[in-house]
C-alpha cells in the first residue's frame, strides 16, 4: 500500500533567491560577491529539500528581465553559472538530484548551454529531487511559449482549437511534468512575484522573508515549511469540507 504523502510538507518548493546585491553592499563589496555567497543557500536549500522529501524544487537564477543589469554583472552571472555546473554537478549527481534547466537557453553563449546540457543529461535518470534552475526565465514567456506549441499542435492536425483548455496548455509549461507548485518563497523582503511561474502559482502559498538570500540556511527554510504546514489550503472549498475530506 502506497504511503500517502504529507499533507504539511510542500512536494513542490519555488524561490526567488533575492537579496545578493544588497548583502554585497552592506559588506562594501561589489554585487557579484554577493551572488557568489548566495552558492551557500543554494546548496543549503537542496540539502533541506532532501531531507524533508520534497520532490521538485525551482529556483530563479535568472529573468528575461536580468539581461538589462550592467553589462559586467551579467558577464560575472555567465562565468559564475559556468563554474557552479563544473563545481556542483558531481555532488548533485551523487545525491540523486536530477537537473533541468528552463527557460529559453537560446542567447545564451554556446559553452554555456553545453555545460546545461550535459548536466541534464547526466542527471536525467535521478529520482529524490527534480532540481530547476530558471535562467532566461519569464512567467508570461512560459505562457506565450505553451500557446504557441498548441497553436503548432492544432497546425500539425494533432488536436483541435477547442480541445485547447487549461489541461491541455498545462501541458505544454516548463514544469508540467512535475508536482503542483505548493510554497513559493521569496527572500530579501520584497513582496512581489516578479513574473516567476504565473501559470503554476495560481493555488500555491506564498511566503515572504526579510532575510537576503546568502543568509538563508536551513533553519530559515524550516520557518517556511512550519508557516505553510499552519495554513488551510482549500482550492475553492469551504472550510468544512476540507475538514471533512482532508
């Protein structure tokens, strides 16, 4: 008999890691310091993630958006990327983390993308967690980029305009192949979503935190899991009802 999942443990976990370039400034350093302290919260959040078993986890490395940062950071952002592939990929691969990267990879430099690549590839049969890195990522690109594959679909003769409904564009997102989206973080104090995963957060829990990203440790994450394991999640129903049919 198959074990029913924890209703209080997200079996999706999504963060936008901000706060990098204002933790760098507190410390008088430039911005890209910071973005190399926060590989430590990046490997805490995974550590954390296997140890509560929780299945998917998606992490915001880098918006369509960020292309228009200065020049240098964005040029620091790409050889950082290169280096945490060669660094991380070992370690991740030894723990059962399979890696995937969405988003539109196309601008990115050639060397780049074959480092993406060859990560997901080497990974691609892991099973204790679905590790994704959004890089040129956008929720409305995400949107856009599902209706333009249905709209190839209904091209090719394989469905019809009117078979398009929200399962069948689901299934064309980045993530469709993964859990729901349950608990979306976002560090550094801000309290928006950023155009992160507009699809998937309709019926997720967001959590806001102060903390900026390169002090995030497990015990941060921990509060997350305690505020969301607190909260009645009801997808449309009465309160009665979920206390009734769980």
């Amino acid at each position: 008999m198959a074990v029913k999942p924890d209703a209080r443990v997200p079996r999706h976990l999504a963060i936008v890691m901000d706060g990098n370039g204002r933790w760098a400034k507190q410390r008088l350093r430039p911005r890209t310091f910071g973005h190399h302290a926060g590989q430590k919260a990046v490997r805490e959040a995974v550590e954390f993630c296997l140890r509560q078993g929780i299945e998917s986890l998606t992490l915001f490395a880098f918006s369509s958006e960020n292309w228009s940062r200065p020049p240098t950071e964005v040029s620091a952002l790409m050889e950082l990327f290169l280096k945490a592939i060669d660094r991380e990929v070992d370690e991740l691969n030894g723990n059962g983390v399979r890696i995937r990267f969405v988003g539109d990879l196309a601008p990115f430099a050639p060397e780049l993308r074959q480092r993406m690549e060859g990560a997901m590839a080497r990974t691609a049969g892991n099973t204790s967690l679905n590790m994704n890195v959004a890089v040129n990522y956008g929720g409305r690109w995400d949107i856009a980029h599902a209706a333009r594959q249905a709209a190839e679909a209904v091209t090719r003769g394989e469905m019809t305009v009117a078979d398009i409904d929200e399962s069948r564009l689901h299934g064309y997102t980045c993530l469709a192949d993964q859990p729901p989206l349950d608990l979306f973080i976002r560090t550094g104090g801000e309290r928006r979503v950023s155009n992160f995963l507009l699809w998937q957060l309709a019926y997720a829990e967001l959590y806001f935190t102060d903390t900026l990203w390169p002090d995030v440790d497990q015990a941060c994450l921990a509060e997350a899991l305690d505020d969301y394991a607190r909260r009645e999640r009801r997808f449309g129903r009465t309160g009665e009802q979920v206390a009734t049919t769980g």
